[in-house]
DNA sequence: GTCTATACTTGGATAGAC
DNA sequence: GTCTATCCAAGTATAGAC
C-alpha cells in the first residue's frame, strides 16, 4: 500500500467513526431533532472534531446517505444464484431483507433520505449531491425490475405491472424501518430466519 | 342541535383549519423543521391565531395524528363485503389503500409518529397520550389480522404466520407515503385503480 | 379571537488556544 | 486534530393591544 492510500484509509477511518455515530443519532431522533453536540457527544468529544471533517451537518447527513445505499448495493452484489430467474429475484429479495435488518440503522436515515432537504433553503452543489442521491435510488430499484422482468421473460412468473409490483415488495420488506428494532444480542442466524419468513410471506401473496 | 354543540362543533371547525394546515406543513417538511409560523402563514394568519388554540406545537402534532388515525379506521368501518373471509380481507386491503392515497397528508404525519418525540423531553401527560397513540395503531392492525385468521380458519387462505403476513401487506401499501405524491387534477377514480392495481400485486405475490 | 412586539432558549457554525 | 469559548440566527412561546 502506497504512502497516501494508507493516509486516505486514516483520514476515512476517522470519518467512518463520526459517520456511525450521526448514523445511529439520525436514526433514533431524525435528522432536524439531533444536534451536532449530541454526534459528537456519542463519540465522547465536542463539537470541534465534528466541524473539522465536515463542513456542516447537512455534508454529514449525506455521507450517512452514501454510506447506506453502498451497504445496500453491497448486498446485491454478494448475491450467487444458481437457480432460475425467478430464483434468482428470491435470493435478491433474502438478501435485501437482511441487509434491511442489519444494517437498520443507516437505511432509517436513507428512508429519511432526500424528503428532508428537499423544502430547505440548499445551496447548488447542496441540490447536485441531493440529484445524485436520487439517481442512486432508481437505480436499486432498478436492479429488481430488470431481475422481475427476466423472470416473467422466462415463463416463471406470472406477468405483472413491474414498477408497481417492485414498489409493493420492496416497500413490505423496508416498512421494517418502521417496526423493527434489534434486540440486544441477536444473532444474524435470527436475522436471518425473519428475513427468510418475511420473504416467504411476499412471494405467496394472500 | 343543542346550543352547547353548535358551539362545539364551531370551536372544532376552527380548530380543524389549523389542523388541516399543520398536516400540510409536516408532510412537507416533517415536525421538527416545521416552523408555528409556517403553519400560520399557510392560514394566511399569524401564529397568535395558533397559540390561542393549541398550546404548544406537541399538542397540534397528536391532533393531526389523531385525525389521520380516525380517517383510516372510517375507511374500515366503511367496508362491506358480501363474499367470503379471503374477499372481506382484500376489501379492507382495497379501503386502505385507497385510504392511504386519498388522505395521504395526514397519513404521512401518522407514520412520524411517536418516533418523533420517544427521545425527548416529554410531560407525563405527553407520555399518556402517546401511549394512547400506539394503542390505536396496533388496534388497527389487529383489524387485519382478525380477518386474515378469519380467512385461513375458513380455508380460504394457505396457512400462514399471521403477523408477520399483516405486517408485509400494511408495509407494502404504506409504503406509499414514501413514493407516492398525488397529482394536481387526480381523479378519485385514478386513485381507486391505482390502489386496486396495488392490491392486486399484493395478493398475487411472484 | 387575532394581531404585533418581544422575551428567552436552542443550536449551527466559527475563532483561536493547545 | 481536538477543545473551549463565543457569536449569531432561528424559532417557541408569551404579553398585551385591538
């Protein structure tokens, strides 16, 4: 490793530290309700360090943001599947429960995501990121339709309206932000089984 | 009517203009960055209008909630269904989302929720209320999983985890507060088959 | 019942010491 | 790179006129 990557890896480490914190801050109060003093109190600090990585708070909220939809990403792309299309549409449903459950605290704040700032007073480079963002979102959401359409291309689903049906599993598997919190000490094995039955549950319908 | 009614209803009519402004204003912007004199202003008033019935912003927050909580429940109570237990479920399915489009301000303000105030400062008679709150929501949702144990009692329904079911039919259509925003013009037609076209993916699952 | 004017608090952001 | 001290803007709530 070259000497300014190993600088680049320090300086995002201590980033990664302030983002975990305003993650967990934004998560349990809302954007508008956490302070900057209570990120930094999270990492027993004041302030001070908050402002020297980031320029205001709104950055910070943007890079919990990023951070969320690369975790979500992420899981998309450790999916295998050996099955057929349809299969395959299940294994990127069970991965993105879990990534949902696990990684709840981060996709609260990217559920909080753009509808926060999108009345504020927010200057162009602001309205860029935010673009962005958006972009980012469509294009998850694109993952699922493509993956839907193979499967009916291929005979194994019933044909549907796919942005509708996207819409409606994707929104059943992240109402969990709503109702969901970790219990202390839960296993990812748990987590597991509840995605899986979540899963089961959309795909059989009523 | 009775004198004291008439004066009833007519302090609530007042009241129910506020409320109206203030749902608007929190669906836009959420609580938090919701300002009293935004809500005054969208009244073309000033906020000693709202201070002199509301004292404080907290309490006009738990009446929009409360009025969207009320909306979903006549929905239900609306409902009439001739067939079997599986059609009385997809009839409630349809009301609420129908529900869910139509009253879209105020539903938006119900899904904030408690989460906006479970971390602050709260007077016990603010706690009171917010227990009463989630009382009247998992009374809602206990509506569906009435009728959903109702449909698989009758056969009409595979078997099924019945809250893990319910919760991934509500999400699928709540999450609409996410996604979806009412065009100027939209017909309570367009609305209806939009929400049957929801359902509709809902109980075929993939 | 609503307005204007204002008191008071909170909280984002900065300056300069260490 | 982080802390302390502080500035200043924003926003809740109140007092008193009309």
């Amino acid at each position: 490793m070259t000497k300014t990557a190993q600088g680049a890896k320090k300086k995002g480490w201590r980033k990664a530290e302030i983002i975990a914190a305003a993650a967990e801050c934004f998560m349990e109060r809302g954007y508008h309700a956490t302070k900057v003093d209570d990120v930094a109190a999270r990492l027993g600090a004041t302030k001070g360090r908050i402002y020297h990585h980031y320029s205001s708070k709104t950055d910070l909220f943007f890079d919990v943001h990023r951070e969320g939809m690369a975790r979500l990403f992420a899981a998309q792309a450790a999916v295998v599947c050996r099955g057929g299309a349809r299969d395959r549409l299940i294994a990127m449903l069970q991965a993105h429960a879990e990534a949902m459950l696990t990684h709840h605290t981060y996709e609260t704040v990217v559920a909080q995501g753009v509808q926060v700032h999108r009345f504020d007073q927010t200057t162009p480079e602001e309205r860029e990121t935010m673009a962005d963002l958006i972009a980012t979102r469509d294009e998850f959401e694109g993952l699922f339709k493509s993956a839907l359409d193979a499967a009916i291309a291929a005979g194994e689903v019933t044909p549907r309206e796919v942005s509708i049906s996207v819409k409606m599993m994707l929104g059943a598997l992240q109402w969990t932000l709503v109702w969901y919190r970790p219990r202390d000490g839960e296993t990812e094995a748990e987590r597991a089984d509840l995605a899986r039955r979540m899963v089961a549950s959309v795909i059989a319908g009523v």
